[in-house]
C-alpha cells in the first residue's frame, strides 16, 4: 500500500472540509449464516473453490436483520434526502447485496433518489429485479477463496468435526491439523482477527492464503477509487447536489488496513468507515479521523 495514515484526531476535533462533500460509505454485511460454506466443507469436496453465484439464500441471518435496518436508519439519518443522491453499489456476494437492499428500500422511504444502473453493470438477478438496478455489483469488491478448506483454518468455530475428511487427502488434513495448531497458539475472536494476526505466517504454508491476503491489501484500494469516481460524479450534477457512494462487502479487505493503520482490526457486522475525498482523502472510523499521505 502505498498511502499513510497521518494526523489522527477525533471527528470532532478535525471538522470536514468543504470537500468532505465527497463521500463514500464502505458497510460490512450484516450477520450471515454462511450456508454455503457449510455445505462446501461437509461435501465430497472440501477444498473446493465457492461458486458465489450458487450461493443459497437468503445469505442473512433472519433473527438479525433488525440490526441491519437500525444500522441503515442511522446512516441514512446522517445524510439529506434534499441534497445527497444514493450511489449503491455492492460485492457479488449475496449477504453484501441483501444488506445493500436493506439500505435501498429504507432510503427510498427517507426520499432518498437511488441512481438505476444499466443491466450490464448490475450483472446479478436478484439486483436487477427485486432492487429495480438499483444495486450496481463489483467482483473487485468481492472474496478471493481458491480453497474454501484452507480459509476456515482461520474460523475458531470450524473444527475438525465440521469438515467431511473423507473428501482431502491424509497429507492434507495432517498439514491443516498442524497449520490450525500453529493459530490455535494465539487463537482470536473471530475469522476476521485469525486471519490479519495468523496470515502471513499460514501463508508460507499455502500459497493461496499469501495471494488471498495480497488481494485484500488491494481491495482496499478499489475503495479509494470508489471514492474519487463520487467527486467526478458529482461535478456531473445540478448546483447543490452530491453524490454519496454506498459500497457493501467484507471483512477481509478492510481488517488488514485497519490493523496497519488504526492499531486494531475489528470491523463489525453493519460497521461503517467513511472516505472523504479532499487534498488529502481523509478515512473516519469509530469517531477517528486520519488523513492518506502518499
């Protein structure tokens, strides 16, 4: 990565500029059962790569879906249905594209204009037809899993006796017993925390948990863009008018830089950071504003 965090201060200590009028909002998806992940790892295949096309829905957890709309309630409630128009966009994933369409409806009933996309850029049924285009999907904001098997190594809640062994062979079941002792040394809370403190030493044991945490690096950066294209936009727009970007996926690519650059990883379901595009771009998270420096 080539940006720096620098100036730290409280949001409130650091007022926006005239440019933090360019913003985007980056959510986790809200709480997940993650079906498929299941069925993956009790199939004849467990180090298979995920179709996330097929992935069974819903993708959310329907006894948490209240936190999800309060979590919308609240974001929405900072902008204004007046001035703001709602650029959404989402991962390919299905738990990050039903949390998106959670946000969609209620800013619909706040007055909110929602942006329609064209077919081509929405590339997901479910957001071309229950959310009307209103959900543009981005692979690049999307999971890199080459072995789902490998992944879970990082989840304290998959153990040994969730995975149908019959499907891996000897060598590799012995090589993830001990890359799950090697974790299980300084085990964490959550999947999201295993893997920002374990991957780079679970890496050098399998190649595709090192690209995996690569492409997380740079996903990060896909946000930025994100970003910049709201200030590009909006130049596009009648006086007085802004576009705020709203981009929905996972924990994978934003753990990583929060660890770098905030002192710790955590990134909860339905948590929001913002990017303000300004001279520098300014990233706020849990009330902590810090500027990117080349």
């Amino acid at each position: 990565m080539t940006e720096r965090l620098r100036s730290e201060a409280t949001a409130q200590d650091q007022p926006p500029s005239e440019e933090a009028a360019f913003e985007a909002f980056f959510t986790r998806h809200g709480a997940a059962l993650y079906l498929e992940n299941g069925r993956i790892l009790r199939s004849d295949s467990p180090e298979a790569t995920p179709n996330f096309k097929g992935l069974l829905r819903p993708d959310l957890d329907p006894q948490k879906i209240e936190a999800v709309h309060k979590a919308a309630e609240k974001l929405l409630g900072s902008l204004n249905p007046d001035t703001d128009e709602l650029f959404i966009v989402s991962s390919d994933i299905p738990r990050a594209i039903e949390t998106a369409d959670i946000y969609r409806q209620i800013a619909h009933t706040l007055g909110f204009t929602v942006i329609r996309h064209e077919d081509r850029q929405v590339r997901d049924d479910f957001a071309r037809d229950s959310a009307e285009s209103e959900i543009r999907t981005l692979p690049s904001l999307g999971l890199r899993v080459e072995n789902l098997l490998n992944l879970a190594l990082f989840s304290p809640e998959t153990t040994e006796e969730d995975i149908n062994w019959s499907g891996v062979s000897s060598e590799a079941r012995e090589k993830w017993r001990k890359a799950r002792a090697l974790i299980d040394q300084d085990s964490r809370a959550n999947w999201g925390e295993n893997f920002v403190a374990h991957a780079d030493e679970i890496g050098k044991l399998y190649p595709d948990i090192a690209r995996a945490k690569a492409a997380y690096v740079q996903g990060f950066q896909n946000l930025l863009r994100l970003a910049k294209f709201a200030k590009r936009k909006s130049e596009t727009l009648a006086p007085g008018r802004k576009i705020k970007v709203l981009a929905f996926g996972h924990e994978n690519y934003i753990r990583p830089f929060l660890s770098e650059n905030f002192g710790d990883a955590g990134f909860d379901n339905v948590e929001t950071i913002k990017v303000e595009v300004g001279e520098p771009v300014t990233i706020e998270r849990r009330g902590v504003r810090k500027s990117l420096e080349d």
